[in-house]
C-alpha cells in the first residue's frame, strides 16, 4: 500500500492529505448550502468554517502528539510532519467547537444553530478522513486472519488486500468508522428536516452517534492513545454520549412547537 498520492518534482502529495482536503471543501459547501436557508450571510459562516477548520485541525495533532509524547521527544521536528498522520479527532472537535463558541460570541450569533449546521458535514469529513488512515496502514484492530476478512460481506476485496501489513491481516477498524460515519450522515441528514427537530438536538445526537459508534470501534485498535490503562477515545467518547443524551432531553422538554430547526423565523439569527 502506497500512502504516496502522486509527486509533483520533489513534493510528495500524500493520500492522507488528499482525502483530509476532499473533507474540507465538501464540508465547507454543505454548511454554507445550509447555512442560507436561514439567511446566514456567506462571508460568515466561511470565515468561520475557515478557522474552525484551522483551529480543529492544530487540536487534532496536539491532542495526538500530547498522548504520543515519548514519540517525538527525540526529534521534535517531526511534530509538524502531519503528511505521515498522527491526527486524532476528538482532539479536533474540541478545538473546533470552542472556536465556533468564541467565534459566535464575537458576531453575536446563535451557537447551537450554528452547530447544528457544521456537524453534518463534520461526520461526512470524518467518514472520508478514515480513507487517508488506510493509505498510510493505521487506526487498523488487531491481527486477524484471511478467512475472517473474507467471511465479512461488507468488506470490498481492496480493503482486505490493504489489510495485509508485513505478513499479517489486521481487523480494518478504520473502514467500520468510515461507515459508522457515513450512517450517521445520512440520519442527521434526515434529522435535521424532520419537523419536531429542535434547534440543538442535530449536534446532541451527532455527540452520541459518534460516541457510541468510536467506544464500541476503539476496543479492537491496537494504536490507540492511552491514559494509564485505559483508552482515551473511549473515554471522551463516553463523555460525547453523555453529554449529547443530556443536551437531548433537556431540549425535548420544550414546547412541541417551541425553537424548530426548520423555523428560522421563529428564533432570528443575530448578527
């Protein structure tokens, strides 16, 4: 498996950072599509996917170089080559979120319209991220056997092949979150039109989604970062579910035509 894309002179384009741009600009045109329908201007919520964007993506490597710090302690240049991987996403959504969080607090705005707006194509880049991970043979579970591939119908025959590291087959973790995120895109996709929706909810049940979904997927990695012995993806995930399931309650408990998601004029955007 070649994690290198194609080289242009001396410059290597890497699979990983491919698949992380694809992310960005899909995410990017999917949440100001939405974003107009309830007449948020262009230049904002650009501006602000510009420097969530930049901001998750400085979460996601510190969060990983900060568990992982045995590993860069004898070069620490290495820190800045994110071409070779090392990002973790929870570490992303945290940077990611309290930047939307001061961002909308400077304009004023809404922050739980605004989230409700960016997670869906969030869990849409995350689903394409996981594809760099298999380009560069990581975030894969434990050794496993042909036979056990094979049997998998989800599993397409290029993935099993990409499974094969120095001899041995490994459980391809990467391609079920993948598709754990895929799943969940199309379900917040359906959420969000649905009519009882309220504002807020769309981002509590990407929280739970993804944390169920990477608590159940990161017991079989065998990358993953650590504190003391326990999984810190796990961990956090957990945090994602309870949180998420909090937020969701609480909003249910609103009136039935109170704050919908597809009302913006019952609730103005300020700005």
């Amino acid at each position: 498996m070649d994690s290198v894309a194609f080289t242009i002179g001396n410059i290597q384009v890497m699979w990983y950072s491919i698949f992380i741009m694809i992310g960005v600009i899909l995410g990017i045109g999917l949440a100001m599509r939405e974003a107009k329908r309830f007449g948020i201007p262009t230049d904002f919520i650009f501006n602000l996917c510009f420097w969530t964007i930049i901001m998750g993506f400085i979460g996601a490597r510190a969060y990983y170089v900060i568990f992982n710090l045995e590993k860069y302690s004898s070069n620490w240049l290495s820190i800045f080559k994110v071409w070779e991987g090392g990002l973790a996403i929870h570490g992303g959504i945290l940077f990611g979120f309290v930047t939307a969080l001061l961002y909308c607090k400077k304009y004023n705005a809404r922050f739980w319209r605004i989230t409700d707006i960016l997670v869906v194509p969030l869990i849409l880049g995350q689903a394409l991220g996981r594809w760099g991970n298999f380009f560069n043979q990581e975030a894969h579970g434990a050794v496993t056997t042909l036979a056990n591939l094979q049997s998998n119908p989800l599993l397409p025959k290029f993935v099993i092949d990409g499974m094969l590291i120095d001899g041995e087959y490994y459980i391809p973790t990467f391609f079920y979150e993948s598709l754990w995120c895929l799943l969940g895109f199309i379900i917040l996709l359906v959420i969000r039109r649905l009519k009882v929706t309220k504002v807020g909810q769309v981002t509590a049940i990407y929280a739970m989604w993804y944390g169920v979904g990477r608590f159940f997927i990161e017991a079989s990695r065998t990358d993953s970062l650590m504190l003391g012995g326990f999984k810190v993806a796990q961990i956090v995930s957990i945090g994602m579910f309870v949180i998420g399931l909090l937020a969701f309650m609480i909003l249910s408990r609103k009136g039935r035509f109170e704050d919908r998601y597809n009302e913006p004029d019952n609730e103005k955007i300020r700005f």
